[in-house]
C-alpha cells in the first residue's frame, strides 16, 4: 500500500509540473518577441524533473532512517526495567514489538506494555508516513515552483534535460559496474578464506572431490580437488554443443536462406519459445523422459547408459540452448550483404554453394560468437544438472556414466545449516570464483568477436 501511494504521488507531481511548464512556455512562445531556445515540451520535462528529484530525496531519507526513527520510538517508551537490559536483548525486545505492530502477532503471550507500545507504534507510524508523503509533495511543489520562475525564452531547457537523461544513464552504467565489483569482491573474500585452508595447488590440481564435514584436525578437512567437476561441466557443455550447434546452425540457415518469410515469421518465434522455458522444467524433462529414454535405447544396442548421466543432461541442456543458437546465427547471417550473395550467384554459384563458400565465412566471426555465448549459458547451468547428472564427482571418461558439476556442487555446499568459518562451505566460493572466471572469460571473447564482425559488415 505504501508503495502504491509513493508511485501515485510521484506520478501526480510529474504530470502536474509538466503540465505546468507546457503552458508556461507555450505562453511565453505565443507573447514573446524572440523564439524559445527549446521547444514547450523541454520546459514542462525540465519542470517535471526538477519537480520529482526534492521528492524523492525525502522518501529515500526516509527509507534510510524510517527503522531507526521506530527504534528509537519504541526505545522511548519501554519501562525502565526492560530498558535496562543489555543491547541484544533490546533488540530482540524492539523486534517482537515490531512483529505485534504489523500484525503478525508472537507466539508466546504478549505483555500489556508490549500491546500498548505496538498500538501506539501502528500510530506512530501511520503519522509518520503521512508526513512523509506530505513534506514529499511540499518538496515536489515548491521544486516545481522555482523552476515555473526561470522558465524564459533564453532558458536552455533541452540541454540541461538532456544533461539530466546523460546523469541518469551513467548512474545506470556505475549500478551495473559496482554491481560486477561487488560480486567478484564477495567472492574473492571468501575464497582467499578458504584457501587459507586448503592450498590452492590441491585445489586446482587436485584430482579427489570428497569433503568430508568436519573441522577436526587437518584430516578432517577432507579432500578438494577441483578436476573432477571442472571435468563434469566440460564434458555436459562438450555434449550440449553437440547437440545444439548443428541444429542450431541448420536453423539459423534455413531460416535465413531458405524458408519462406511467412514461414520464418512462425517459425523462428516458436524456436525462441524454447529459451523462455523455466530451466527446473528442462530438469524434470530430463528426469522423467529423456533419461529413462536414453536408457532403453543404450539397452536395446547394448550399451549401459544411465538415467542420470553426463549424456542425459547434455543432450537436454543442447536442446535449451538450441534457441541462442539459431537466433543468435540467424541475425548474423542475414547481416552479411545482399551484394556478396549476387556476385557469387552471378559467377554461376548455386544457392547452396554461395551459402558455403560465400556467406557462412563471411559470418563466421559472429556465429563463433553466438557458439561461445551458449557455451558460456550451458557452463553456468545448475537445475538440469542438478536432477540428471547423477552428482558423482569422480574422474571419468564415459559419458554415459554420472558425474558432477561445479555449480551441482555450489549447491550441496551451501545446503542446509552452513557454518562459514569451515573450508566445507568456504568452498562455495572458490568454486563460484572459479565458475565466474570460466564464463567471464567466454563472453570477453565472444563480445570481442562479434564487435570484429560489426566493425566489418555494419
């Protein structure tokens, strides 16, 4: 409800600033001698925003400091004997009063000065929101009023929105570079942790997974080599590209080449359905029907193939993949220009001729990108694993047995109660470090491969 009440406030303080600004300059085109610098729309976009940011820095300080503003509210009015008691405590006192005032209710028996402080707490609050709102609004007015008075014919009201427009995407940028930095530090903080147990060359060499969970001694740690499930998610990716790059790439040619237009219009929608599938689905897939499947076929030509392998998981995270795929090479190769395809048509070529001699190199650069972008989506895959890999971290050659990844064990590491000061859980984020590194640097070189091919052919 609160929420809702914000984004109405806003909206309406956007729409009444801008229209404010609108008419102002339209009046002022309509009387002045001198044309405006910016058109109308400028200065009722310029007094929109100007109206907006006071507003929202009074609900984001009250964002900040709401909580605090309760504590100290209900810190106020404990008796003095229950104020005595030392900080956790008080704040175990102050977090059972805030459960009693939204409703929630404790399970224990409520105490009378718990009840009276709870009420008086849904009060404080209500007030206190209302209040917010209210100063919000007054900002927002009186933001938008200072701006109504600078508005005049030589007011550069476009540059200074789109230096406003510039700001905000830049911040939108730095969110998704601090976010980046953010990731890696947390992970690289505990993995130096961790490798303060565990050497790193046992770590990275090692050819043993089986930490055992217990903190007892040196031996206790167990053992933490990282090839087995290096080997597993290499060898599930290997499989998955098997599967889906050749039909992928056969897709993408048709499409591109050969279907008719009302064809691709349908067809190729309908390939992209298949990315939008949540990836838990593929796992059940994988579990009840591809698995039992591919046993039988191994058991009707007298292979052994089991139900949760490395086989069964590859060729269903191939067939989730398969839509990056063909999408991806399909805008690649109607990208390469029409006069390549002439030319070799012109000299005699047939269409499928021109299509291999001609067009696929002239697209290589960019399907070898969109090869390394789904590989790096099936090396980060963790539900299908999950369910029909058979989680068995040993080193091993045969597809058709089970094996482990290293997002499987992620997983399993930091299931159930997990205690952060043992290497058994530590190892969560060396292996998420590890897995992040794979994959960052598979996108490098694909992004670095497709800006090549646009350089070329844009």
């Amino acid at each position: 409800m609160h929420s809702l009440t914000v984004i109405i406030v806003l909206l309406l303080l956007m729409a009444l600033a801008y229209r404010v600004g609108l008419t102002r300059s339209r009046h002022l085109a309509s009387g002045a001698r001198q044309r405006l610098h910016s058109r109308p729309v400028y200065h009722g976009t310029l007094l929109a925003i100007w109206c907006t940011i006071p507003a929202l820095i009074v609900l984001v300080l009250w964002a900040v400091f709401g909580d605090e503003l309760s504590r100290f509210y209900i810190l106020a009015q404990l008796p003095a004997d229950v104020a005595k008691q030392p900080a956790d405590q008080l704040d175990l006192v102050v977090e059972r009063i805030r459960q009693i005032a939204s409703g929630f209710g404790v399970a224990d028996a409520e105490a009378p000065y718990e009840s009276e402080i709870a009420a008086g707490l849904r009060t404080f609050g209500t007030v206190a929101w209302l209040s917010v709102v209210a100063l919000a609004a007054v900002a927002g007015l009186v933001a938008t009023r200072l701006a109504w008075s600078r508005i005049s014919p030589e007011l550069r009201a476009r540059n200074e929105v789109e230096r406003v427009v510039g700001a905000l995407l830049a911040f939108c940028s730095g969110v998704a570079i601090l976010t980046t930095i953010g990731i890696v530090a947390s992970l690289l903080g505990e993995a130096v942790r961790f490798f303060t147990f565990v050497s790193p060359i046992d770590f990275f060499f090692g050819t043993v997974w089986n930490p055992r969970f217990s903190t007892v001694g040196a031996g206790g740690q167990g053992d933490f080599g990282l090839l087995p499930l290096l080997w597993g998610t290499v060898l599930i990716s290997l499989i998955a590209m098997l599967v889906a790059g050749p039909i992928g790439l056969m897709a993408a040619i048709y499409m591109a080449e050969y279907a008719p237009r009302r064809v691709r219009m349908t067809a190729k929608p309908i390939v992209e359905i298949l990315a939008g599938i949540p990836t838990i689905v593929y796992g059940f897939f994988a579990l009840t029907i591809v698995g039992p499947f591919l046993a039988d076929i191994g058991a009707s030509i007298g292979l052994d193939i089991r139900a949760t392998s490395a086989f069964t998981a590859g060729v269903v995270m191939g067939i989730m993949i398969i839509p990056f795929i063909s999408s991806l090479s399909d805008d690649i190769i109607t990208q390469v220009p029409r006069a390549m395809r002439d030319g070799s048509l012109g000299l005699g070529s047939t269409h499928s001729e021109t299509i291999k001699r001609v067009v696929l190199p002239a697209a290589l650069p960019g399907l070898v990108g969109a090869f390394l972008l789904a590989i790096s989506r099936a090396v980060g895959e963790t539900m299908i694993v999950v369910l029909a890999a058979g989680n068995r971290p040993v080193l091993n050659a045969n597809p058709f047995e089970a094996v482990s990844t290293v997002t499987v064990t992620i997983v399993n590491q930091l299931t159930g109660d997990a205690d952060f000061a043992s290497p058994q859980s530590l190892v969560a984020f060396a292996l998420g470090l590890t897995l992040f590194a794979m994959t960052l640097a598979l996108n490098v070189v694909a992004l670095y491969i497709v800006r090549k091919y646009r350089e070329q052919y844009e």
